[in-house]
C-alpha cells in the first residue's frame, strides 16, 4: 500500500518526489561540489562537503517554492541541476563580497611606531609610546584609529557609525597618521 502511496505522490508531485530520492540528493551534492570548482580546492575536504551540502540544502528549499514553475516533460533532475547551478553561483557571489579576514598587509597600531630593525625587547617601550601619543591626539581622532587598528573595523564599517562617508573617513584616518609621523618621526623622538 505505500508503494501505491509513493507512486500517487511521484505523479502528482515530482520534485518533491525526486528530493525526497537518495540518488538525487547525491547528483546534486556532485552539481554543486563541480559547481564550486577552484574555489572548493582552496577548502578543506570537510568544509568543501559542508558548503556543497549548504547549496544542496538551499537548492531543495528553492526548489520546493518554485515547484509550480516545473515542465512536466522536462526531466525533474535536470531542472533541480539548474537549481544548484544558479544557487552556487549566488552562494559564490555572497562570499566572495565578505572576506573572512583582513588583507595580510593591514598595519597594526603599533607598526606606526614600531621600527623593525630594533632589538624586540624594546617592543614593550614602543607600545608605551604608542599609549602616550594615541593620549595626546583629541579624542576623535584617537577614537578613529582604535576603531580602526584595535577594533579592526573597516573605513565603511567607521563611516557608517559616524554618518559620513568612506572615503572621508579613509582620508582623515590617513591625515591623522601623516601628521603623527611628521611631528614625532619614524623613531619615535619628537622632532623640533
């Protein structure tokens, strides 16, 4: 009898039919796996699976809200294929717009000061300076670089938070810095 059932729900229901199939569910976790191409090597087997199995996921709730949509003479997993294809795509695009990280060449507040050919038992004393010159600056100023070398915020991130623009933002950040390194130097000794 649930032979009978299944087969009611096949005829009338065909792509609910055809997620609910295991073989399926394995070609379009192959779709989407294919689909990641040269960003899924840069992965983890792990993570690879779980991205491949997060498109998969979103690829049968898509489906599910456009199943009105499918061609009867069209053949079911194909059309679910196309699914993955195009939610891969949008997967991709989201992502590659939020790096998980900072670019590898962000200075941190105390690179400002902090001359690298010194010995590293003077790092203690450069961050000492960094304290004493951050405390001179009026405190906007002093706030916009801890936003953005403490608390690693990005300039939009900052602009957003004061009501002005990114590049206004980037542009006093820079300024702040230029004079800092004017009057006291790359040393760290004020300059006259």
């Amino acid at each position: 009898m649930t032979a009978e059932v299944r087969v009611i729900a096949a005829e009338s229901d065909p792509v609910s039919a055809a997620l609910a199939d295991p073989v399926v569910h394995g070609r379009l976790l192959a779709a989407a796996r294919t689909c990641l191409g040269r960003r899924a090597t840069t992965l983890s087997r792990t993570q690879r699976a779980a991205e491949a199995e997060e498109i998969t996921s979103k690829t049968q709730m898509e489906a599910l809200k456009r199943r009105a949509s499918f061609d009867p003479s069209r053949d079911v997993v194909s059309w679910l294929v196309g699914f993955v294809v195009n939610v891969t795509r949008d997967h991709l695009r989201k992502h590659a717009r939020t790096p998980t990280h900072p670019p590898p060449n962000v200075p941190g507040l105390e690179d400002l000061a902090v001359d690298l050919g010194r010995p590293v038992a003077d790092s203690l004393a450069d961050k000492e300076f960094m304290s004493k010159l951050l405390d001179q600056l009026p405190s906007d100023e002093r706030e916009l670089l801890l936003q953005k070398y403490r608390d690693d915020q990005t300039f939009a991130e900052i602009a957003e938070g004061r009501g002005s623009t990114e590049t206004a933002v980037r542009v006093r950040c820079h300024r702040i810095i230029q004079r800092l390194r004017q009057q006291y130097g790359a040393s760290g000794e004020v300059q006259s």
